[in-house]
C-alpha cells in the first residue's frame, strides 16, 4: 500500500511553504513512494479536512488520512514515521 502524504496549507503560510521545499529538495528523493499532495484550506475540500481532523494550525500534515502533524513539520519525526509505515508495507 503506498503511503498518501496531505499537506493542508493555506496562501502566504510560511511554515507551509518551509515544509513544501523541505519535502521537495530533502524528502521527495528518499521517499519516492509516497504520494504527496496539497489542498488549500480555503478551498471546500481543504475546509472539510479541517473540520474533520480539527486542525487548528497549518501546515497541516495528513499521513493516510491521519494527522500526523500541525504547524511546522519536525523533519526527523517526519522520517521516522515515513520509513516505519515502508517497512509496514
């Protein structure tokens, strides 16, 4: 099963944006079968996923649609949990 990676974010969210470059310049490449994505959280979708999993702070990081984390990402944490859920498949 591969791993599905949420970013909920919002325009002008620096942490968002931070955590956007972290994964595409130091994460992407180690793990290259995740499925990343974004979804703006003014948009209908993105306000759903807010409301549903109480996210108070963006980015807000959704790991097969379980929150992982909110605000800025701790990379290290980040990680570890990507490579336990690869070892898991």
């Amino acid at each position: 099963m591969a791993v599905k990676l949420l970013e909920v974010t919002i325009p002008g969210c620096v942490a968002c944006a931070r955590f956007k470059k972290m994964w595409e310049e130091k994460m992407s490449k180690d793990f290259p079968d995740v499925e990343f994505t974004t979804i703006d959280a003014t948009e209908p979708g993105g306000q759903e996923l807010l409301m549903k999993h109480t996210i108070f702070a963006t980015p807000g990081i959704l790991i097969n649609d379980e929150v992982f984390s909110t605000g800025p990402v701790n990379e290290k944490k980040l990680r570890a949990k990507l490579e336990e859920l690869g070892n898991n498949s």
